[in-house]
C-alpha cells in the first residue's frame, strides 16, 4: 500500500487525540484509565508498567520521569518513531533509505532486552528496584 498525505494525516489524527487525552489527565489521578492486567492477577510488574504514566510525563517534557516510570518507554519510541520515518520518507521520495535498525536479527534482539528488563524490575534490591515504576 502506497502512503500519501492524505493517510498519514488521517493516521494522525488518533494518536494525536490520544497525545491530548495523555496531556491533560494523569492516569495516576483518575480510575477510568487501564490498569496492568498482568500486574492486578499476579502482583509482578510486566515489561510495559508504567507506560501510561510515562506517557504522560513525555508530552509534559520531563524525560526524566518518563524514564523512572518505563525505562524502556524512550528508546522503544525512538525506533518506532524512526521506523516510521524512513518507511515514510521512502514512500513519499524518489530516494529510497536504508533502515539500519530494522534487521533480521532485531526482534530477537529486542525480544532478550525486554525478558532481561522484565526479570531486572522485579528485583527488590538496589539498584534494580529503580526500574520498577
């Protein structure tokens, strides 16, 4: 499927409503947010806690706090947000890019990162307990 103008804007339009419904309500302060499924039944945090609060917190602009809620929220970001645009940008120019992180090898790279971070966060002792969010 050839991406236009007119998808990519069509595209856009929830996330960017999903940025503002982010922006103006902390899920820390109102119940009608998702909670962690994983977390509720077993008590153990997952791979993605905290990923709701640290969005919060990246459209504020405090990185910091988007980092202590979901250390992997930012980089994960990054290479959807770079994926995204050199799929884009090849789509939409006559000069095609490489994409140098999408190789065969990365989601099994990607897939060890998450299960090492996973196991890390439920570690109740420093310095592995500041990755819980």
């Amino acid at each position: 499927m050839k991406i236009s103008f007119k998808n990519i804007i069509l595209a856009s339009i929830p996330v960017v409503a999903l940025l503002l419904v982010y922006y103006f309500y902390n899920p820390e302060d109102f119940n009608w947010f998702p909670k962690c499924p994983f977390y509720s039944l077993t008590g153990v945090y997952c791979p993605g806690c905290g990923s709701q609060r640290a969005l919060h917190s990246l459209v504020h602009l405090e990185f910091g706090k988007t980092a202590s809620f979901n250390f992997l929220f930012l980089p994960a970001l990054g290479v959807v947000l770079y994926n995204f645009g050199v799929t884009v940008y090849n789509q939409l120019s006559k000069k095609q890019i490489t994409n140098y992180i999408y190789k065969p090898i990365f989601p099994k790279v990607v897939l060890i990162i998450v299960l090492v971070f996973w196991a890390l966060r439920n570690i109740p002792f420093q310095p592995f307990c500041y990755l819980a969010p």
